[in-house]
C-alpha cells in the first residue's frame, strides 16, 4: 500500500496542499481542469520507487487555500509558477522534474521560461501552447470548446453547484468524455471528485483559471501570440491520440516552443493519459528522466 503524506506550505503567501510519497529524485506533478492531486495517484503508485513525489492542489483547486473567494482573473499561469517556485523553496528543493497536464502544462511553460535553473526536464501530457493558434476556435472544435466561455460567467459555479447531482454530472462529463481511450478511468473516483469540487470556493477556484486565460486565449484565436525564445529545459511531450479536445495534429509546431522536444504519440488514451493508461504513463515518464539523467 502506497502511503501519501499530506502537508499544508505557505507558498506566495497562500496555503498549499501536498501530496508526497516515494523516495529518489524529486518530480513536481502538476494538475489540469477539472482535476486535483488525485488525478496523479496511479502514477504515483507506479513511481514511488524510483522518485520523490510531489503532487500540489493547485490554489483554488484541492484543499489548498482559494485566496479570491469570487471571480477573479489573477490566477493564470505566473501567478501558478510562482506558487511552485516558492513551494519548492519551502521544501528545500533547488531543481526537480516537473510533470505537468493541461493547466499544470501551461504553469509549467510559465516555470520553464522563469526559472530553467530550477528543472532538471519537463514532462507533458497533451500539452496546450501558442502553437495551436486559430485552430481551438475552428468550427469543428465549437462544441468541444463552449465550456471556456461557460465559465467567464459569473453566475457558472452557481449552476454547478447548484445540487450535488448537476456538479457530478458536469465534472463527469469531461472525465468521460475526455478519456478517449477509457471512458471509465475515473469511475473509481468520480464521487472524490465531485465532493472536491463541492467543496466551497472549488468550482470557482477552478473557473478563475480560465478567467485569467481569457486575454491570452483571445490573442491566440487572433494569431496574435507574442514572438518568444523557446524554452530551453529538456521536454517530453507524450500526446493521446484519442484526445478529443487537442487532436494529435496540433503537434506539429511544437518544435517552436520547445528548443529540446522529445515528442511521441500516446496511444490508446484521449485527453488523460495518466488515467487512462498509467501503465504506459509512468513508463514514459520514468523512462524521459532516466535519459535525461535525472
């Protein structure tokens, strides 16, 4: 049986919730929508032997703190960066590995731009960035997409919430329907989820995520991203060819970002590899940091 630590840090001056278990190199895994820490507990299973883990909620995510208890558009992905900077720094870490999946992915492109120093590689599953561009918004993609704007609006956690059934229902659908591979990876734990994201400030918390994307989001839909250096850090990026809301083929300028990519299709799984296959997961994370030499 795998024993999970859990601790509260003061990071960035908000009060972090962690997850640790395992022994050896320390590896940061970060989180997406609708997700917390939990989501990582089959890989962590499967890594124990080899890694320290370290699996943070998110602020506004999990149990750790929701500083801004209503909308808010100050939790974007710097602002998530330099929580886990200062997190690592509460648990004396100088570099880590960092996994990373759909909104952790985006915090850890903030961190790989902000602070290289502090990782040994970076790690990412269906990874979003600049590159997909106009293409989010493409017609196809609409009735993929809606729930973005869905929760700009300020009466959305509201109708969530409303019952424990309409919040069950909504986080569900995305955990099945995501899961192109294995549309029951979260059935084990589709009632955890839900009394998470039940718990008050969580549906909020999570919906300010995109509050803070919006600018950047619309900037993207234009083609009006800003011209950066690519990131420099050792990256993996292992995609779910099922994934039905960052199809496979969206890969294709990743190289623009990444300076050093290691890229693979992830077969058999959509949109949460982790879950979906953490067999297949946890090899490939395992085997991206053994040839990097971390």
């Amino acid at each position: 049986m795998m024993d999970i630590r859990h601790e509260t840090v003061m990071a960035n001056g908000v009060r972090l919730h962690v997850a640790r278990t395992g022994e050896g190199p320390p590896l940061v895994l970060l989180h997406g929508w609708p997700e917390f820490w939990l989501t990582w507990e089959p890989v962590m299973a499967r890594l124990a032997d080899r890694f320290s883990l370290i699996a943070p909620d998110l602020r506004g995510f999990g149990a750790s703190e929701k500083p801004d208890p209503g909308p808010s558009d100050q939790a974007g992905p710097e602002v998530h960066a330099a929580d886990i900077l200062s997190l690592l720094d509460g648990l004396g870490i100088e570099r880590t590995g960092l996994v990373g999946h759909d909104v952790g992915a985006y915090v850890g492109q903030a961190l790989g731009r902000r602070a290289p120093e502090r990782l040994t590689g970076l790690f990412f599953f269906d990874c979003p960035y600049p590159g997909i561009g106009p293409r989010l918004a493409q017609p196809e993609m609409l009735a993929e997409i809606w729930y973005q704007s869905f929760h700009l609006q300020p009466f959305a956690a509201q109708v969530v919430g409303a019952s424990r059934e309409a919040c069950r229902a909504y986080i569900g659908h995305f955990l099945t329907h995501w899961a192109g591979g294995n549309p029951h990876a979260f059935d084990d734990v589709l009632d955890t989820f839900t009394d998470n994201f039940l718990v008050p400030g969580n549906l909020q918390g999570g919906f300010n995520w995109y509050l803070s994307q919006q600018a950047g989001r619309l900037a993207m839909l234009k083609g009006e991203v800003p011209d950066t250096a690519p990131i420099t850090v050792p990256t993996g990026i292992r995609w779910g060819t099922q994934d039905p809301l960052f199809p496979y083929a969206w890969t294709d300028r990743l190289g623009e970002t990444f300076a050093q990519l290691d890229l693979a299709p992830f077969e058999g799984a959509g949109h949460f590899p982790h879950r979906e296959r953490p067999d297949a997961a946890a090899r490939e994370i395992a085997g991206f940091f053994g040839r990097i030499g971390t």
